[in-house]
C-alpha cells in the first residue's frame, strides 16, 4: 500500500495498523515522491491525501495528483483521504477515478477493509491484464519522472497519442528519455499486447541485415521502434521507406528533424513529441536526482542520506553530459561509492558538467574571434540536442543564419 500524506503521525498511524494486518506500507511525503516509489514499484492500491500545503482545503494539489496517476496507469485503485466536510471533494474524487474514499478522523476497522477493498480490485484488474496480454509484454507502464510544465506536455501528448495508431517522432539529445517515451507510447495502446520491435534505423535500412528484415517483418500489424532515424543519409532513408511495412506503428527517435527527407519525416512523424533537454526542465533534475537515489539505494542496498545543499544547488544548474542517463549514472555511482553520508558535489563530479560562464563581452577565454564564434555555435547546438531552430533561437539568429554559419565552421 502506497501513501501519500504530508503528516507524518498519520503516516506512523497507518504503518501500525497495516503491520498488524500483514500489509506493507511504502510511504510518500508528496506527490513526486509518489511517482518515484511507482517507478521503483508498483503498488497494489494507493491512499491519497488531497491537500500538501499547511492551510489549503481546496484539494487541488491533490486532484492534479489523481489525474497524473490515472493518466500513467487507468489501473491504480486510488482511495482519497477527506476531511469532514469533505463529502463533495470526495464525490468529485470518485468521479475523477478514485475507487473509494475515507473520511477524517477514520475508524481503524473502516479504514483497514477499504485498503483490503482496494487492493483486492487492483489484483482484479491486473489478472485481467495479464490474461490479455502475451508473454513478456509489460505489466505496469513506464512513468516519466518530472514536475516542469514541459514535461506535462509530453505526458499529455503521450496520452492521446498514444491510444492511436499514429506514426510519432520522438526528438530530443541522447539521454533524454526517448525510449521510455517510446515505451510509454506503445503502452499506453492496443497494440500494447504484443511486444515493440526496436531496430536501429541503420540496420532497418540495410537490405542485407536478414535478421533487421525478419523484424520487421515481425512488427506488421503491431509497433516498430525505430532509433536514429536521422543518422541516415538521403539513400539511406529512401531504402527505408521502401522497407516499412504499410500495417506496422512507426516510432521513430531522432535529435532533430532537419536531416530526414520530406518523405521519411511524413512517413514516421504524423505526430511529433520534443523531449526537452534536462536544463530547460527547471527543478527536475533535482526530482530526477532524489529519484536515482532511492533507486540506487534499493539496487544496491547502500544506505544514502540524500543530497548536501552545495550539491543539490550544483545538480539543479549543471548541464548533464549525455542529458538524464548521465545524471542518473553520477547519482548511482556516488551511491556504490558512498560512505552512506550525504551525498556531495565532489562524489557526483559536477566538476565535469557545470557550464562555463561566458566573459562579459560574450566572447569565449583564451579564443580567437573565430574560434569563439564556432565554440558558441557548437555550445548553443550540443544544448539542444542538435535542434537548429531552437539553437538559432538562443544565437538571436535566423535559422539561415545558423547554418551559413555551421557550414563556414565544417558543424
């Protein structure tokens, strides 16, 4: 059982009743917290307080919370916690898809067989899953981790993409979340009972790769992720258009959109998803960092005692080398190599990842005029992922010329 309160002494209530009932507790302090115990495990049924904040009785914070975790799994069995007055919130709480509610201060009898209740529907429902699904297909869905406004975009794109059969282009740099973002895609549709075939595009594209052929062949009548699309040259791309299978769910990741085809960007991108770089996803990566260690600390089983404050300031202005899977590799290799203290900026090597502060008159130290010009084109390009109209945007320059630019540098 999941819960999610702000008070610690319902908290420690709750684990008592639960103990003597056989049933384990996780417990989440917020909602992010929340979402990080999810991906680390399901649970079998989830309490959820509707209010955070000391003096707010709006339930708002606590409604954005259910739609978020019916959004990632339509499955969860949600019971809301309400005070006495709460009646109408509760109702409205049912309504939005909790399954059940309880009411403050609660009996311990009624609160216990409502947990059972609930965990017993989630069981339900997941032996119906199960039942519908192929072996090795996915139970539980991927969760992508994350507060900012941006990243509830892709999360609401993935949400109504994803039931589809529409062909989706995922961009965004290496490290960013692509995958996943396939996965969450893929999961959240019909197609989702049989496995994703995942080809790099190179291979999908190579006429004498028999075994890329036979997936391919394979992934008719279902889902097709394909990685890299626009490491792949016109001839490239054209052999792989000719390959596609009509019936098959194209899912296709590339940096940027600029280097594929009118043709190739047509075939695999009916709809578009921009995964935005860790540092323009404002406090995630502080999020995304707590995460990694709790994760790290159940793979591990290293005791860790989070972050110091020097280094919490240094992840949330650091702009992570290979983007989210590098932060996630520096958290989890100061976990391994920890003493169980508090991690600090020394132990995550943040020496490697903070940004160089430009000069006052924005040239680049120690560089020519020329070579300060290609370093700030080159910096502005690896930020984005490659992104030229995002990079351009950064420069105060036209995309055209950005690339006049990139061409006069060999970029």
């Amino acid at each position: 059982m999941l819960l999610i309160d702000d008070d610690r002494d319902v908290h420690q209530a709750v684990s008592v009743l639960l103990d003597r009932a056989g049933i384990e507790l996780v417990s989440a302090m917020n909602p992010e917290e929340a979402y990080s115990a999810l991906e680390l495990a399901p649970a079998d049924a989830i309490l959820l307080d509707l209010n955070f904040t000391r003096g707010r009785t709006h339930g708002e914070e606590g409604f954005a919370a259910l739609a978020r975790l019916i959004g990632d799994d339509p499955d969860e069995a949600i019971v809301v916690i309400t005070g006495h007055s709460g009646i109408r919130i509760a109702v409205a709480a049912m309504q939005a898809g909790a399954i059940d509610f309880v009411m403050k201060p609660w009996r311990n009898e009624e609160l216990l067989e409502r947990v059972r209740a609930a965990i017993a529907h989630r069981r339900r429902r997941r032996e119906i899953a199960t039942l519908r699904q192929q072996a090795g297909a996915p139970a539980d869905p991927p969760r992508l981790l994350g507060a900012s406004e941006a990243m509830e975009r892709v999360r609401d794109l993935i949400r109504r993409a994803g039931p589809t059969t529409a062909n989706v282009l995922i961009l965004g740099p290496a490290g960013s979340g692509r995958s996943l973002t396939a996965r969450a895609i893929h999961h959240a549709s019909a197609r989702a009972v049989s496995e994703i075939v995942t080809l790099d595009a190179r291979a999908a594209a190579d006429p004498r790769d028999e075994i890329a052929g036979a997936d391919i062949v394979r992934a008719a009548g279902g889902t097709l992720l394909l990685r890299h699309v626009d490491r792949l040259d016109e001839v490239a791309q054209g052999r792989l258009l000719g390959r596609l299978p009509a019936e098959a769910r194209i899912i296709a990741t590339a940096q940027a959109t600029e280097p594929l085809s009118p043709a190739l960007r047509a075939r695999v991108g009916t709809v578009e998803i921009a995964i935005p770089p860790l540092d323009r996803r404002g406090g995630d990566a502080l999020l995304l960092a707590r995460h990694y260690a709790r994760a790290a600390e159940r793979r591990h089983s290293r005791p860790v005692l989070g972050f110091t404050p020097e280094a919490e300031a240094a992840i949330a202005a650091a702009r992570w080398t290979d983007d989210v899977r590098g932060l996630a590799q520096a958290v989890e290799r100061a976990v391994v190599l920890g003493d169980g203290g508090p991690i600090g900026e020394a132990a995550l090597g943040l020496g490697l990842y903070l940004p160089e502060l430009p000069s006052s008159s924005g040239a680049v130290p120690g560089l020519s005029l020329e070579e300060g010009e290609r370093a700030l084109i080159e910096g502005a390009l690896k930020r984005h992922g490659f992104n030229v109209s995002h990079a351009a945007g950064e420069l105060g320059l036209s995309r055209a010329a950005l690339y006049r630019r990139m061409a006069k540098h060999g970029l």
